[in-house]
C-alpha cells in the first residue's frame, strides 16, 4: 500500500511537470506568432506607405500615353489634365496640353479640340509640335466641313489654317496631304456657290444667279463646278430672253 501511495505521487509529480512545460511552449509559442505578426504588420504598413506615395509627371505620362495607344481616350484626358495641374512646370505638362487636345480630336470632339490645339500653339510658338497642331486644328474643321447646301464657315477654317501652315512651314511632312485638302474645301465653296446660284434661278433672281456664278469662275476656276456654273449662265441668259421677248422683262424688272 505504502508503494502504491507513492508511485501516485510520482505520477502526479509528472502530470504536474508536464503540464507546466506545455504551458511554457505555449507560452513561448504564441509569444512567436506575436512577434512574427508584428513584422507583418510593419511590412504591410511600409509596403502601402511605399504605394500611397503620389505618381511622378513620368509615371502619369507613361499610364496617358499607354492608354491613348488602346483606345482609352476618356482615361487618357484625365491623367493628361492631371499631369498639367500637379506638375505645371514639368517637361511633360506642354507635351500634356497637345495630347488632352488630342484626346478630344480622336474621341470626335471636334469643336472641344480647336481652342485646345488655339492655345496651345499661342503659349509655345517656338516649339516643334507647333506645326502638327496646326495640321491637327486644320484637321477638325476639315472633319466639320458641311455640304454645299449649308453654312461653309469650317470649310474657310480649313483653307486659312493649312495655308497659315503652309506659309509658317513651307517643307511641313503634311504639305502633301494639306494641299489635297484645300483644293477638296475649294471644290467644296464652288460648290456652294453653285448651289446659291440655282437657287436664284429657280426664285427668277437673274442678276444675282449671273453674280455667283461668276464669282465662283473668278474664284474657284479650276475646281469641276466650274463647268456647271458656265451651264447655268448660259440658261439664265436664255430665260432672260425669252422674259424679254414676251414683254413680261419690265414685270420681272420691276419686282427685282
């Protein structure tokens, strides 16, 4: 009995023993994961420390240009505008300024485009994308010219642009293509003309219809509209003649 008493007193010695080491490794256990959770913790407030940090004019210029090469032309404008109000004396604010224009012309926004292509050549007339913005301002009314039968206010804009570009930069890479388009706006004018003149016509206002197909030779003589024009006067001669010849001339000069 007495042996028995104290192998259980030596089983609980152990139990004892054991249960204090397992509290130990516990103990030391979890005082690991703290600390390794600590690190972590410092490791995950430096990395995005490390991301909140603001993007450089490259960084935003590169991320513009990248999305103007897909397409994304909304996205684009945003960093392009971002890059000139962050960093307005940065290198890449005046390239910014050309492509936010840009950004407009190829989303067709036309009539948004031109005052940005406008300002742009007036606040950096020396630099060497002047003369492509020329060419792109001239672009954006070529793409607003209407049809002979409507105002031709763009088709103007077209010709006195590309000949501002051509005068300013009389060996531009754009020459051949400049020239194609002035002599279609020209065409486009004569064409104009041509209409106003039959509308006269039509109405029996003979003075004026001679007038605009005239003006039209004068100005515009080497454009197809010129073969039409000289058609035309030959008929209003004719009517002119034959108002004449059964005395109605008198009534049709007195009401025009």
């Amino acid at each position: 009995m007495q042996s028995s008493g104290i192998l259980n007193a030596s089983k609980v010695k152990n139990a004892i023993c054991r249960s204090k080491m397992l509290k130990r490794s516990s103990g030391i256990f979890f005082l690991c994961l703290l600390l390794i959770s600590l690190g972590g913790c410092a490791s995950i407030s430096h990395w995005f420390k490390k991301q909140s940090s603001p993007p450089t004019a490259e960084v935003l210029y590169q991320q513009a240009m990248t999305d103007i090469r897909h397409g994304r032309y909304v996205l684009a404008q945003d960093l392009f505008k971002q890059i000139q109000d962050q960093f307005p004396f940065s290198p890449y604010a005046t390239l910014a300024s050309l492509y936010y224009a840009d950004c407009k012309f190829y989303d067709g926004d036309y009539e948004e485009a031109i005052p940005l292509y406008e300002e742009f050549i007036k606040l950096h007339p020396a630099n060497k994308f002047v003369q492509y913005a020329l060419f792109q301002e001239g672009s954006c009314y070529f793409n607003l010219m209407c049809p002979p039968d409507r105002d031709q206010t763009s088709t103007h804009k077209v010709i006195e642009i590309y000949e501002r570009l051509l005068n300013q930069f009389p060996n531009t890479p754009y020459k051949k293509e400049v020239l194609k388009r002035i002599a279609i706006a020209r065409e486009r004018l004569a064409e104009h003309e041509l209409v106003v003149a039959h509308w006269y016509y039509r109405t029996n206002q003979l003075p004026q219809a001679i007038y605009r197909c005239k003006y039209l030779m004068e100005h515009y003589p080497h454009t197809p509209a010129v073969k039409k024009a000289k058609v035309l006067l030959k008929k209003v001669a004719q009517r002119q003649a034959f108002l004449k010849k059964h005395k109605w001339y008198w009534w049709y000069n007195l009401f025009n």
